[in-house]
C-alpha cells in the first residue's frame, strides 16, 4: 500500500510570509491507526541533505490523522 499525499499538498497547506524567506523547508506526515504491524519501506531522504539553510529560512512542521486506505 502505498498513499501519495505530496500532489494535492501545496493546494490544502498553502504558507504565504512576508517578507519572502530565502529558503522554505515543509514536513508534512500523514499517518493512520492499525491494530496489526505493518511494513513501511525505507524513506530515501537523500534529497533533504542538500537544502540551504542560509538567510531567512521558514521551516513548517505539521502533520495530520487520514482514513485508512
């Protein structure tokens, strides 16, 4: 089972700041209760290492319960 939640992200958790950062770094986690252990894959989080946090850097964390799949 795999949930892509990035396509309609940007559309339901729009950040507008003034003035405008540098640098913008959103996490967002989707996550649903289970009775049963699941198998998650490994995350490839290669692509994160290379983000600039130099200047004005806006960081937004969140996260939010979805109806299992």
């Amino acid at each position: 089972m795999q949930i892509n939640l990035a396509e309609n992200y940007e559309d339901a958790a729009s950040l507008s700041v003034y003035p405008a950062p540098d640098n913008v770094i959103k996490d967002n986690m989707a996550f649903y209760g289970t009775d049963e252990p699941i198998e998650i894959a490994e995350q490839d989080l290669s692509s994160i290492n290379n983000i600039s946090r130099d200047g004005f850097t806006v960081v937004e964390w969140g996260g939010e319960s979805i109806e299992v799949p």
